[in-house]
C-alpha cells in the first residue's frame, strides 16, 4: 500500500470554499506552488525521514536493477517461473545424479580442495542436490555452455572462494572437450583455461578486494596489516575489459576486525596518507567502484555482470547448538534450521549490498549464494588439504585447530553455485 502524499491539492478541494471574485495572494499561490514542488520532487525522502516508508533490505536479486522488465538479456533462451526464488530452498539426498564429476578425474582441482585424495573418510557432502521451494534448477548443460562461449570469455574475479568456483566450472566442462583439445596457463594474477575447438576461454583473475590492495600477489599475499587504495579499480579493471561474462566476488578479506585501512594516495608514495573507515563504509565504497567500472567498461546489450555474496564460515559450533571449540572438522550432516544464519556472516554487510544494488541502475545480477551455504557445514575442505606449513604436535593433537573451514571440496558445494550460475545466466 502506498503512502498517502504529504498533501494535495486540487481545483475540486478549493473552489468550494472561495467567493467567485476573490483571488489568492499572488505570494500565497507562490508558496503553495513552491511546497507541492517540494513535496513532489522530496515527496519519498520526507517520509523516509518521518517514518512512514519503512527502509527495505530485499536480496532478492531482480534481473538489471532499473532495466524494462521486457528487455531481453544477453544469453537468455528463457525466463524463471514465475514466483520462482532459486535462491530459497533445501538440499535433498541425491546417489543418482550427483556428484556430477568425480575428483579423480578432473586433474585442474587444486591440492586444497581435493578432500578425498587427501584422506577424507565419507562422501556424503557429494550428494546433495538444491531444491528450490517452488520450482527445479535447470540441469546444467555442459554442450550449451561451451556453445554460448564459442569465441568468448568467461572470467571469474575475486579471491580463492571465486577461484572454487572457477574450479568447478571447469570441472564441469571439461568431459566434453577432447584432451587434445584444452589447455591451462597461470600468469601472475591471471589463469586461463582454453576449449580450442570452441575457441573459448573460462579464466579465473586474483582481486580479493577488487581494488588495489597490498594482497595483490596471487601467491604471497597473507598480510595481517591490509590495506586497500581507494579509488583504484582501474588497476585491476584493465585486464578484465573485453570479457562476455563476469562473476565478482569480494567479502572475506574485508573482515579484519571492525575497521578498514584506505590508501588516499598511492604505494608507491613516499609518505602514505592512510585513514581508518568502518569495515561497511570500506565495503560500500568497494561496491561502488565495481559498479561504475560495470557501467563504464561492459556493453548491457551484448554481456552480463554477476556477484557472488559472501560464502560462510563454520568455524563456531555454538552457532548451530554445538560444543564450545567446535567447528567444522569431523562434521558429516547438514544444519536443518532452515532460519540458520552463522554470526561469521555479517547482515551489516549485506545491508550494505542490499541499499547499493538497490540504488544502481547498472545491469548486474546478485547471486545469493549465502544461506544455501549456510546450511552446509560438513561440505568444508576442513584437515582433508595440503598443508603448505608442516604441522606441529599441538595441532595434530587438536584437529579442530588446523581445520580449514572457509574452503570447500570439490566436487560438492561450488558446483551448485554454478549451476546457480547457470540458471541466471540463460533462464533469469
């Protein structure tokens, strides 16, 4: 229901209560004027400020916040249901047709994320599959994805969560390209993988905070003091021009704590003015300076723009009603509350997601990764990696202190995210 207008005015409600001869002050019909202006122009502010139009935090992704519902997206061969969130759901027991590829056989898994190899007991984080409540995903067409790539780029920009999901993109491509026939080459920050015969590329491009920042190396970047410039997404943004289709992702190395450092300046200054902002404030000015490279870098007509929201830990067990020190490791079931929401996923942020997309007219497409994942606190990669430091005595006693639980076994958790993908992408 609508909010009735501050006030109104109109010839009906005057004239009844004027002689005929007498006319209105020329200074009072000027005021009048001059507030239903106001009121029309700042109508909406004005009863945000008094209340009487609640604010709004919807993650429900619309398919180009501020396009004509009717204009058709690139890549589209169809639309979603009606009344149909992908996005809300349950997991359900699935021998049949999952896992959709086995570990063993797609060599591109990253020693991380290969939990089988390296020594996990059960397979059950492998079958199961997302349920929408009101409608089925599309199953994901391998063939129709590499026919739409044909003389494309797919690239993938974030942090190792996003490099996951590359993972499996390729994971669940690659069966249908002849060995011959594919390749993949990593070059600093970039990595491409290569289906000659379709002349596509699916790549996967190191930016955890999008913006330049002192964690840009894609090998040595464990920083405790981070700090991210502002205003230089450019930095990166080069070498993403030209690509058909993207998938952002940026939210767990913003989370140092309650504060962000932001660079006013440059690294390579001399003398650095750096200044402290709220984590959210720092998230917020990251949004935005995607949002305008979208707007000024990719053609709506002929690409399209995805983010991914924030993948959750499972590193406190009393979230879920378990021990003290709990955590993800050794955890083989799923979380069944299905108004689970881990405290390691910040609202505050999401917030800030939900009133920054909402305001853009830039065609971008919000991926709500998030509580499905919630769910899913036995599909981490947890002791099951390799361990680039050797472990010491203390931990080997405590498995639950070296557990891993921001990562996830391949196959198993990311592949739904691209299926996810996949259903935005041809059916949004």
């Amino acid at each position: 229901m609508k909010p009735s207008s501050p006030m109104s005015f109109t010839s009906s409600s005057l004239s009844p209560s004027l002689p005929r001869k007498t006319r209105l002050s020329p200074y009072l019909f000027t005021l009048l004027t001059f507030i239903l202006f106001v009121c029309v122009l700042y109508g909406e502010d004005f009863m945000c400020i008094f209340g009487q139009l609640e604010p709004t935090f919807n993650l429900q992704p619309s398919p180009t916040p501020g396009n004509k519902k009717t204009e058709k997206l690139a890549f589209a061969i169809g639309k979603t249901e009606e009344n149909c969130d992908v996005f809300s759901g349950k997991w359900v027991r699935d021998e049949v047709s999952r896992p959709q590829y086995e570990e063993w056989e797609c060599p591109y898994i990253q020693p991380q994320l290969t939990c089988q190899e390296r020594g996990r007991p059960d397979k059950d984080y492998q079958f199961w599959r997302w349920k929408p409540n009101h409608c089925d995903l599309p199953s994901f067409n391998a063939t129709l994805m590499l026919e739409t790539l044909r003389g494309k780029r797919m690239m993938f920009v974030g942090d190792s969560l996003n490099r996951g999901m590359f993972v499996s993109m390729i994971c669940l491509l690659h069966r249908v390209i002849p060995d011959d026939q594919k390749s993949i080459k990593t070059s600093g920050s970039l990595t491409v993988f290569t289906a000659k015969e379709y002349n596509a590329t699916i790549e996967f491009y190191w930016a955890p905070f999008l913006l330049e920042s002192n964690s840009d190396d894609a090998i040595v970047h464990r920083v405790s003091d981070r700090v991210v410039r502002k205003g230089s997404i450019n930095k990166h943004g080069r070498h993403w021009k030209s690509v058909d289709i993207i998938v952002f992702n940026t939210y767990l190395w913003w989370m140092t704590g309650l504060k962000m450092k932001i660079l006013q300046g440059s690294f390579e200054d001399k003398e650095k003015v750096i200044t402290e902002v709220s984590t959210e404030d720092a998230y917020r000015m990251g949004m935005k300076s995607m949002l305008r490279w979208v707007k000024n870098n990719m053609d709506r007509k002929k690409t399209r723009v995805f983010f991914t929201s924030m993948s959750p830990t499972h590193a406190k067990g009393i979230d879920w009603g378990g021990e003290p020190g709990e955590n993800c490791y050794n955890q083989t079931t799923l979380i069944e509350d299905p108004n689970y929401w881990g405290s390691d996923c910040r609202k505050s942020i999401m917030k800030v997601i939900g009133e920054v997309f909402g305001r853009s007219k830039t065609p971008i497409m919000l991926l709500n990764i998030t509580q499905l994942s919630n769910y899913r606190k036995d599909a981490h990669t947890s002791i099951y990696k390799k361990q680039w430091s050797p472990l010491t005595s203390e931990q080997l006693e405590n498995p639950r202190s070296y557990a891993d639980c921001v990562h996830w076994c391949l196959p198993g958790l990311q592949d739904t995210w691209n299926e996810l993908l996949f259903a935005k992408l041809f059916y949004p």
